[in-house]
C-alpha cells in the first residue's frame, strides 16, 4: 500500500513538471512519420570483449573493449586504463579517439564504428588475433578485424585472423594495421 502511494506521488509530480513545462513552451506539432527501429541499435551498458594477440600459447597478450554509454572515446583516467609493455614477445593495445594506447578501453557504442589497435612483436613470424572473451554482447553483433596491409577481414567471432610480421616491413605491424569495426548482422 505504502509503495503504490510512493508511485502514484512520483507519477503526479512527473505529470505536474511536464503540464508546468507545456505551459512555458510552446506546443510544437509534430509530422507523422513512419520511424523503423531495429530490434537492437546498442551495446549495454558493461558489455565488452577481449582480444588476444599470440604467436604461441607461452607468447600472447590482450586487449579489452568495454561499453559504456557515459564514458569518452577519448583517454579517461577514471574509466581506461593506459597499456605498459612488458618484456613478451608480443604487445597488443587498443588506441583510444584521442590515440592513447590502452589495455582496457571503455567507450559508447557507435553503429559502424571503428576501433585501432597497435600490434607489436619481437620477431617475425605468423601470429594470430582472435576473439578470447564476450560477454553481455547482443548476439547479432558482429566483430570484423579490418587489416589495412593485405585489404583483407575477418569477422573474429567466428574464425582467429591469421597473419604475418616481418620486422623489415614497418607496415606489417603497428598502430596502422589493424582495427576493430562493429557491425550488427542483417536481419535475415
């Protein structure tokens, strides 16, 4: 009895601040238009996923996404935390709007959106970039990895991406190659 009194309390100082609010603006119309909303346009809130860089199972490193619809693209102390290199033999990073490179990176969701990331090795070889961890993430979304080198992607949700480095090719490497691009799948 108690919480319905709260609620119709709350509901009538709603409605009074709405009606006080009218009665200061004018009253627009607005043209009926047909709106097509998909079904999911978002990421909640604490979603996220990891990437993982390898060459081996002993030579491997990580980079996590997280979604937030209140945090920057931009470098937040308070939300991001900033990538420090250790001595392995591999280092991957995401690479925040503001172009710092970062271990854990929280974001808003963008339709379409494009995150950089900075591949790094101590030697040549092959190597590979896969998907290690999702959770919360709508399962229509799709996750592409977008190599710049070879014009090539692969949506990492379904197959690890696998590629080559060569030390004497700046380009096979580095904050130039690879990003991440989101992409909801198309309704069937």
């Amino acid at each position: 009895m108690k919480r319905t009194l709260i609620l119709i309390a709350l509901a009538t100082l709603s409605l009074a601040a709405c009606k006080k609010y009218q009665d200061v603006q004018p009253a627009k119309k607005m043209a009926k238009s047909k709106v097509i909303v998909k079904a999911q346009d978002t990421i909640p809130d604490q979603a996220g996923f990891k990437i993982r860089l390898a060459k081996d199972s002993d030579n491997r490193d990580e980079t996590m996404i997280s979604f937030d619809h209140t945090a920057s693209i931009n470098y937040s102390a308070a939300n991001d935390a900033l990538y420090f290199p250790g001595f392995g033999q591999v280092s991957l990073s995401s690479i925040s709007g503001d172009g710092r490179n970062v271990a854990i990176y929280t974001l808003p969701y963008k339709p379409g959106m494009c995150i950089g990331l900075n591949v790094k090795t101590k030697t040549d070889g092959d190597y590979w970039l896969e998907l290690s961890y999702a959770e919360k993430m709508p399962h229509d979304m799709h996750i592409w990895l977008r190599d710049a080198l070879l014009k090539d992607s692969a949506d990492v949700c379904l197959e690890s991406y696998h590629f080559k480095v060569l030390k004497a090719d700046t380009n096979s490497f580095g904050s130039r190659r690879f990003s991440l691009v989101l992409k909801q799948a198309e309704p069937q």
